[in-house]
C-alpha cells in the first residue's frame, strides 16, 4: 500500500478571515481566492508552499489541489513553478450543481476530484485542509502501512496551544480500546466532551486530515447525507457513515503536537518566522 498523493482542499474563501482582515483595513485578500495563498513568512511566499514542502519532505511526490472554477490564482502559481522541487501538481475543480448557489461540501469536493482523476480510485491517498500547517511527521504517519483501508490523525487536545473555548469547537472521537474510529462528533456539547477522553485521559480531536482507499471511501462519499443545517455534504459526515457500517476500517493514529493554521489575521503573524 503506497501512498504518494496529497489531496488539499482549497476550494473555498473564508468569511471569516475576510472580515477579520476588513476589521484590520488590510485588503490582502482583496485579489487572493484563499487564505492558503496569503503570504507569509520571511520570503513572503504563500502558506500553502510551506504545507507542501512539509509534504514533500515527508514523501508525497503527487499533488492534487481541489479548487473553485475560479481558480486563476493557483493555475498561475503551478506555472510559475511556484511549489517545491519534485511535487507533480494537478488541479481539480469542485463545480456547483445546478440549482445551487455554493459549493456542496467537502464530501463532494473530494468525489469530484476522485471523478477528474481516476487513478486516485485505484490506491491510497491522504486528504487535508490547506489552512492547517500539518507536520511531516503527521503526514509520514499515513504514508505507513497499516491493516485499515483508512486512517486519520487523532491529537490529544493537550498538545495544542489553543484556548479551551476554541478546541471546543473542534470535532472530537470516540476511538475503541484498539485504535479504531466508533464516532466523530461535531462541536459536542460541553457535558459530554469528558466521556470522549481516552484511557490516558485524553480528548482525541480531528484536524480533518485522513488517508483513505479511493475505492473503499467513493461510495461513501457519492451518498453521503447532506446535512440539514450546512446544506452540504461533509467528509465526516461521510466517514461517520462508513464506520457505522465497516467498524473498525478506519485506524486513528494518535500524535500530540500544536497545529499552525490560519483562521483569522491575527494568525498570519504566527508564521513570520518561516523561512
């Protein structure tokens, strides 16, 4: 089981940066589609460079960005030669439906892609957010074999440099005594959040970063329910059914460690370090 592909979501903007930039009177992203273009550190190259480098050092040699139609902004940057030396970049394009307005979620972000290349289909690949400056070490971990057809990362809360307030918004999971996934839940209320702590008293959250067999999670993707409030098909809704219905299929690989993103500005300067 090799795998070799990264497949970063980068389809959407963010309202919420955009406002908290607007409040600032900065208009960086008044010409940038998304915040993963927003440059930064000391070379001022895009932040997403520096998740693909983290990629590219961890030994993913394929990369697939899930893009708008209006995507000009990262067609120029695969021209420019804009990425780390050795990645092979590919765009895919999350069309609307007809009869909608917006996009229909991250579930259908990625069955379009696996429907625009479908080579991806035939192997394992590693999906991620590109607003998260994941680890190469994270991203080494679902490069490695394992028994499960799918994997994600599950971090222990504790190694995060988050408030309280904010980790509570995050998905947390209900993982089995052997390492498998029962159940990710969405924004828990405050009360339950204690019964999800693992043995070592532990809340596990995902960072949606996963690694999945095309063939085993397309169905999954193809059917996945549209949630009622979002009106959107969401990637772990659609996980949250396949291990309803496959237990033990997903393997939750534990790491402790903080996660980078970029949320609003006041995260942009986090990253003014990076070389």
């Amino acid at each position: 089981m090799e795998n070799t592909s990264l497949i970063i979501m980068v389809g959407g903007a963010s309202s919420r940066m955009k406002r908290s930039l607007k409040q600032r009177d900065d208009q960086v992203m008044d010409h940038i589609p998304h915040k993963s273009l927003i440059p930064v550190g000391k070379n001022g190259r895009p932040f997403l460079y520096y998740l693909v480098q983290n990629a590219a050092d961890a030994g993913y040699t394929k990369l697939y960005l899930i893009t708008s139609p209006e995507n000009s902004a990262f067609q120029n940057l695969k021209d420019q030669r804009g990425f780390p030396d050795g990645m092979e970049v590919f765009l895919a394009i999350q069309s609307v439906p007809e009869g909608r307005s917006k996009p229909l979620g991250t579930a259908d972000a990625l069955q379009q892609c696996l429907d625009q290349y479908p080579e991806l289909k035939e192997g394992t690949f590693t999906v991620c957010n590109g607003d998260n400056l994941y680890s190469v070490g994270a991203l080494q971990d679902l490069r490695d074999d394992r028994k499960a057809p799918h994997a994600l990362i599950s971090y222990g809360s504790s190694g995060f440099d988050y408030t309280e307030e904010r980790i509570a918004k995050f998905a947390v999971m209900d993982i089995s005594a052997d390492g498998f996934l029962q159940q990710i839940v969405e924004k828990p209320n405050v009360e339950d959040v204690p019964k999800y702590k693992d043995a070592s008293g532990q809340l596990r959250v995902s960072m949606n970063i996963f690694s999945f067999s095309g063939k085993e999670i397309y169905p999954y993707l193809k059917n996945c329910p549209i949630d009622a409030v979002r009106d959107e098909k969401e990637l772990p809704k659609a996980v949250a059914v396949l291990v309803e219905e496959e237990p033990r299929s997903v393997l939750c690989i534990p790491r402790s460690e903080h996660i980078p993103d970029l949320t609003d500005a006041n995260d942009i300067q986090l990253f003014k370090n990076l070389e």
